[in-house]
C-alpha cells in the first residue's frame, strides 16, 4: 500500500514513521515548507518522542518515507490518506476547523476513485462523515471513508500504538474492509475494534478524553474538601483505589494540553452539563492554588514568584492550554512578578507566551510553583533559592519534610 499522512505534527510524523516501518510506502505531507526541508534533510523535528529519531532515520535509509508540501500530488499516488490535522478552538473557544478544512481541499485535488480516507484527528461527532464525506463527494468521488481517532500520548506515541485497540468507524463494508486490510499491516495494535460508523468512532474519543477531565476534577474537588478538614487527599486516594472499581485520579493547578481542555468544546453547547462544569472547576484550580500562596505569603504583592515547568505535564515540550499561564495571570492580579523556568523551552518561546524567562537555577525568589516536575527537577536543591519563603507543591510530588528542612513553608493541594 501507498500511504499519505497529511499533518507531519507531534503525532502525525511518528504515525507515518509507523506505517513507514511497516513495509508500507509513505508520504508526509504538511504546508511547512521549513518543517519539510528539515525532515528530507535527516533531522527530527519532533523532540523528546522516545525511538522516533531513529525510527526515522531508518525509514528513510530504506526510501519508504519522504516529506512533502504537496498534498494533492501525494494524494494521487496513494491508496490510503490518513488525515491527522489539528482541530483546535479559536479565542472564544468555537472549534476551529480551517486546517482540516485547507486539508481536505487538497486532497480532493488529487484523490483517486478507490482511494480510502481515514480521520484520525479528534473531532466533533459528525465531521468525518458530514465534513469530509460530503467536501470530497462534491467532487462526484466515490469515497471509501472511516473515522480511527488517534489515542496516544506525546513522548510513548509507538508504545501506545501496541497497547491500545484501534478503533475503527466506517461508512460501509467496502471502507472497512480497506481500513482493516491498512491497520492490520501498518500497526503492531492488540486488536482492530470496529464500531457501527464513524460517528460511534468520534464519540468514543471524546468520551475517554472528557471522562480523565470529569475525573480530575472530582480529585480536585476532593482536594478542596480535604484542605477544608486536614485530611491528606494523596493519602485517601490512594487508599480508595485499593478497591478495583476506584480510579480517582490525581488532583492539582489545572488541566493543560491539546485533549482534555479542548475536547468538552467539542460537544453541542448546552447538551451535557457535567463536561462544562468539569472545566470549570479545573480551570479554577490555578487560582485557588494562587490563594493559598498568598494566605501563607500573607500578600503577594511586590512578590517574585517561580514557575517551575511551563509544559503542560511532565517531560513533554508543550506548552497548549498550560497550566502555566492561568497561574500566572492569577500572580498578575494579586500584584505577584511571575518568572518562568523549564528546561525544554527556550527564553524565547517563553517569552513568545507573554511570560518572564528564568534560564538558569537557582534564582532568588519569594515563593516556587511546581506546575510541571520534569526529570531535570529530581535533583533540585531547594535550599539554594535565595529568600525563597514558600513553596506551593502544585503536582503534589514534593516531600513536605524536604521542603521544611529547607526552611520554606509547604504547600500541596488537598495535604
């Protein structure tokens, strides 16, 4: 099989690396034209995926995978398209669609009858079939279409692809059967999972996705109580989930990242009332973790205060609907100086998001945020932090005594 993969982002590349990987012929395809030119040239654009730049290497040693800014030309040479382009919101938090929709409009240029067009980016329930079906049908395509919405994590893309079922919606037998025959060869997944059609497909992501963030923030919830009686959350969670049908997650400052802050955007307004108030309530958590700094500061105004981790979690360079900056405009507001240190960013992305960069460790401050504990953190000396009176445990991750022994005040959320 010819395969193109349109969207060579943060998932797209490492999807065309798979399918590269297993035999299959593939395109890359991106407007990028700098991001293109670096892939054809041997170099990884996508950092901290584990194996992805070797993987690809290899690939393009054995000439089974090439980038290029021409979709539609890459389209006419394959038998499958795998779309994976971001869907997002845009600033009043409506779905943004003009990527995709630029997307399709290329491929229809160059889809050939026969050829399959498989929807791997999440989308609102609906899109595969009445967006993209109905673009490329007005061209007078017979469309072989299906929805198998991608469900990995940034930094253990390949290892998710082999523990995870691939769901799989179709419009009919003759495009299952196509998506089965592609899947089968191009993943290393436990099993195919087919669903009834594409809008089951659709739904299903959405639904893993907004139940982690109906969860966190009924940890978050739990944390506030917790705080209210002198109680360890920590503690009593993991002791609930001593008991198989417990899965409380963790609580903490918010809920960061292209997924869970988005996906409840996805859903017709108005419809499902749990997914709203779920954002709410973790959105709220910067600020409430701001308010018990500044209780134990006394005030936070005239205050430096450091943010450790700019990344939305641990370990991953991504700053999309991060944490970071809900705690920071919480700073602002109480009259705070919010500064900004993560060992994956450079000053200038930093500061590309409005915020203060720290390069280096340790800096004099009044207080420390952990908002995201990379591993470069483990071996941190707190005690070096020069006036440094509090620190707020936003992951709760720190050990209390460390932190008193380094004479600051400790802080988690819910201990």
């Amino acid at each position: 099989m010819n395969v193109a993969v349109v969207g060579l982002g943060k998932v797209g590349l490492p999807l065309a690396v798979q399918y590269a990987s297993r035999g299959l012929s593939v395109i890359g395809c991106d407007l990028d034209a700098t991001l293109v030119n670096r892939i054809n040239g041997g170099e990884c654009p996508v950092a901290g995926e584990a194996d992805l730049e070797e993987r690809l290497a290899e690939v393009q040693q054995r000439q089974l995978f090439r980038a290029t800014t021409d979709t539609a030309a890459a389209v006419a040479e394959s038998d499958i398209v795998v779309i994976i382009v971001p869907v997002g919101l845009t600033g009043e938090r409506v779905v943004d669609f003009a990527k995709l929709d630029a997307a399709v409009g290329d491929i229809r240029r160059g889809l050939t009858p026969g050829s399959l067009v498989v929807v791997e980016t999440t989308v609102p329930v609906g899109t595969t079939r009445e967006r993209v079906g109905a673009a490329l049908a007005k061209e007078g395509h017979q469309v072989l279409l299906a929805a198998s919405p991608e469900r990995v994590s940034s930094g253990r893309i390949f290892q998710d692809l082999r523990a995870y079922p691939k769901i799989i919606g179709a419009v009919d037998e003759a495009s299952w059967l196509k998506a089965e025959a592609f899947y089968n060869q191009a993943l290393e997944a436990p099993c195919l999972l087919r669903v009834r059609d594409p809008e089951t497909a659709e739904f299903a992501k959405l639904a893993e996705g907004i139940y982690r963030d109906v969860n966190i923030a009924l940890a978050d919830e739990f944390a506030r109580y917790a705080d209210s009686i002198g109680v360890d959350v920590t503690e009593a969670i993991e002791a609930a989930n001593s008991q198989p049908y417990s899965d409380i997650h963790k609580p903490g400052v918010g809920v960061g990242g292209h997924c869970l802050p988005v996906y409840p955007h996805f859903l017709p307004e108005g419809e499902l009332h749990m997914p709203d108030a779920a954002r709410k309530i973790n959105d709220a958590m910067a600020g409430y973790g701001v308010a018990k700094l500044e209780e134990a500061l006394g005030s936070l105004k005239g205050k430096s205060v450091l943010i450790l981790g700019l990344a939305y979690r641990a370990n991953v360079k991504e700053a999309s609907h991060s944490s970071t900056l809900l705690i920071a405009k919480a700073l602002e507001e109480r009259g705070a100086r919010p500064i900004v240190h993560d060992p994956l960013f450079s000053a200038g992305e930093i500061r590309a998001l409005y915020l203060e960069p720290v390069e280096a460790l340790p800096e004099p401050c009044d207080a420390i945020i952990v908002q995201a504990w990379h591993d470069e953190y483990q071996d941190l000396d707190l005690a070096a932090f020069t006036g440094c009176r509090a620190v707020l445990d936003g992951r709760n991750v720190l050990d209390k005594a460390t932190v008193e022994a380094a004479g600051m005040r400790y802080l988690g959320i819910g201990r």
